[in-house]
C-alpha cells in the first residue's frame, strides 16, 4: 500500500473505521470515521466487518469487499492473499482489533495500528499465530471505480 495518511481512530472502537476512512482517502474519497460507523453495524467490540451493511457500504463508494477468518483462506495459503491486499488494499483481524496493511514480502509483515498510527512489524507466522482463537481475519479491499 502506499502513501498511507492515517488519521488515529475518534473513538474506542473505530479502528475499523480508521482503517477504512484511510483507505478511501487513498482513493481521493474522503468520508468521516462517524460517517463511515453511521454505515455499519455495531457489535460489543466495535463494528461487525462481515455482513451485508459493510459489503453494500463498500460496494456504493466504488470498492469490493472480500472477508476470510484466519483459517478459511483461499486454497489455505494465507500468503498469496496477503500478497494481493499488498497490491490492493487490506485489513487484518487480531484480538477484537483492525490493523490496516502496509506492506507484505513473505514472510514481512507491516501493518497500522489505528489507535496509535504505529507501524508494527511482524511475520506471517506470529501474526496467524496471534489470529488463531481470536477470530482473526483478513479483508481484502479493491477499488472498482
């Protein structure tokens, strides 16, 4: 990913909203982090990144949306996915939190902390390590327009 401009996250449980309003931003579509909550559904720890409301929200602001648990991968390689939201865009599901991609070289992984603005630098072995039991997942995200 490039040129990344994150704006921390307003509230506790924006950071999916953090990640996302980036994203966009990346795309010259500049929308709110309250605007971008207004468009989906709540949930105890924040936001559900997985249902209809999140799909349709993508899909009206010009952008696929492609949600996998940690363990339901395509054909189990989670390293070819993460090389393709390196080209696009992408989200990784840790502990009830959103971190937004950087960059990903196998077996490098950077990722943003939306509550800090942090560059974490990881591996793909210690971050599914980090994903399993914890409803770990990642969204691959695509502009169409």
């Amino acid at each position: 990913m490039s040129s990344i401009e994150l704006e921390i996250q307003k509230e506790w449980n924006f950071c999916f909203c953090s990640a996302l309003q980036t994203i966009f931003k990346k795309h010259d579509i500049k929308i709110s982090q309250e605007d971008i909550a207004n468009n989906l559904t709540p949930s105890t720890n924040g936001f559900l990144v997985d249902d209809f409301k999140i799909r349709e929200f993508m899909k009206r602001n010009g952008f696929s949306y492609d949600f996998y648990w940690n363990n339901e991968t395509p054909f189990n390689e989670p390293d070819i996915l993460l090389n393709e939201m390196n080209e696009h865009n992408g989200i990784l599901g840790i502990k009830n939190h959103v971190y937004l991609l950087k960059y990903f070289k196998d077996p490098k992984i950077e990722m943003i902390n939306p509550e800090s603005g942090k560059v974490i630098q990881t591996d793909i072995y210690q971050t599914l390590r980090e994903m399993e039991n914890t409803y770990g997942f990642f969204g691959l995200i695509k502009y169409i327009h």
